[in-house]
C-alpha cells in the first residue's frame, strides 16, 4: 500500500490479518482499527474467511477522532479503542467489527460534535487544502502559507504534525508521489515517468528515483500493482474492501 497523507479505519471480521513490518509480524482479530501512516513497504496477509474494509478519512479528520498525537501512528495500526473507546462501543455495538452504512452517521455525529471545539481541525484542514495544491516546491511556498495563517514554523510543525501525523513538507511529498503514482496507475495515456518526473517537479528522472527510494523505500521500477496497492484519489466514494 502506498500512502496518500490520510489515516484510515480499519474494519475486520473473521480470522484477522497479519502485518510483516522488518520481519516484525503481528497478527490482528476481529475489530475497528486507526491504520496509520507508511513511509516504507510492508506486507499484508489477510488470513482465510476474513473481510477488512478501509475507510479513508479526509486529513482534517483525525484530530476530530481523538487528541492523540498521530506523529506515533507511523507503519503503526491502533485498536480504535485505544483512541476513542466511545467511538469504538458506539459502533461496535451497531455492527460488531462490521462496516455498515450507519458507521457513516455515527461517525458524521462525532464529528459535527467536535468541529467547533477543536480549532486545530480547522487549521488543518487550511493547512492540507493549501499544500495539496502547492505540494511542490513547498519551501517557496511556505512564507505565504505562514502568513496566511499566521503562524510560526514551530507553531505549525507541531499543531499540523500532531493532528495529522506528518510534518508539512513530508505531507506536501506524500502528495507529490501519490500524485504521481496514482497517474501512472489509474490514468489512461499517461506520460511517460521521465515526463512526469519533470512535471512534478523533479529535475530528471534519476533524481525523481534517488528521492523515492528515500521517501517509500521502494524503486520506481517495483511500484507494480503486482506488489503495490493503489486507490484512485478521483473516486467520489472512497472506501474499498479485500
């Protein structure tokens, strides 16, 4: 799986999966997980008679979830329950580890509940809006932002970063490669990796490689989807199913 600057949740029913991170396996039941962020490649077994269902959430949507700080939610997954075990039980409760249309609402409630309260969701959502469409060059874009904010660095690294789990600059990267990836995935006819590389601000495409390897610790030449999944970030209703 390739990160997209999101969190996700995780429904799961039957025998649970099993997460292969530097030869560090853990297994996970039955239950509602927080799966967090990745910045290098991981292996997924879905066990037999299992349903896991993910649940992508808007960026500005995890500080909404809980005050925990998501910086720890790197090639990590977090029982639900650990975060908000009102949440968790609200929905548990409807559906088991299930996910059901009614999860939608539960969830909208909580959040409609905790918009106003918590500003930083606001911020947040500002912050990520604008570097989604400025994700590249993001240091010549960074004064505007400060002062369209009026924040400090500091102030921003440390609010940004808690509530959605990346600093400012990896999240302007993320999006970069996901953009990027996503093109060459999901888009008929799309240009060839040296004319994307040189599109998304790269200066060639063996600098566009080096930086990869770095940022996912992965080639380009091994984003197959033989050995990688990737959603479409086009799609209205994102949430998908194995």
């Amino acid at each position: 799986m390739v990160g997209d600057g999101r969190i996700e949740l995780v429904f799961v029913s039957g025998n649970g999966y099993v997460t292969n991170f530097d030869n560090n396996k853990q297994l996970w039941g039955e239950g509602i997980y927080i799966g967090g962020h990745i910045n290098k490649p991981f292996e997924l077994e879905v066990l037999p008679e299992t349903q896991m269902t993910f649940v992508k959430l808007e960026t500005w949507a995890a500080v909404l979830l809980s005050g925990f700080d998501f910086r720890q939610s790197m090639n990590c997954t977090i029982p639900l329950a650990e975060l908000n075990k009102e949440l968790y039980q609200k929905m548990f409760y409807n559906n088991g580890p299930t996910f059901a249309p009614n999860s939608f609402m539960t969830l909208n409630s909580m959040m409609e509940d905790n918009w106003k309260a918590k500003k930083n969701a606001q911020l947040i959502q500002l912050v990520s809006s604008y570097l989604e469409e400025n994700f590249i060059e993001f240091n010549f874009h960074k004064k505007e932002l400060l002062q369209k904010i009026n924040l400090s660095s500091r102030s921003l690294e440390l609010k940004f970063g808690r509530g959605v789990g990346l600093p400012p600059q990896k999240f302007a990267n993320t999006i970069r490669f996901r953009q990027i990836i996503e093109h060459l995935y999901h888009v008929p006819d799309s240009p060839s990796l040296t004319e994307l590389s040189f599109n998304f601000g790269f200066y060639d495409q063996a600098h566009f490689i080096r930086s990869c390897q770095q940022f996912m610790g992965i080639s380009p030449s091994n984003l197959s989807k033989d050995n990688c999944f990737v959603t479409n970030s086009t799609e209205k209703f994102r949430y998908y199913t194995i």
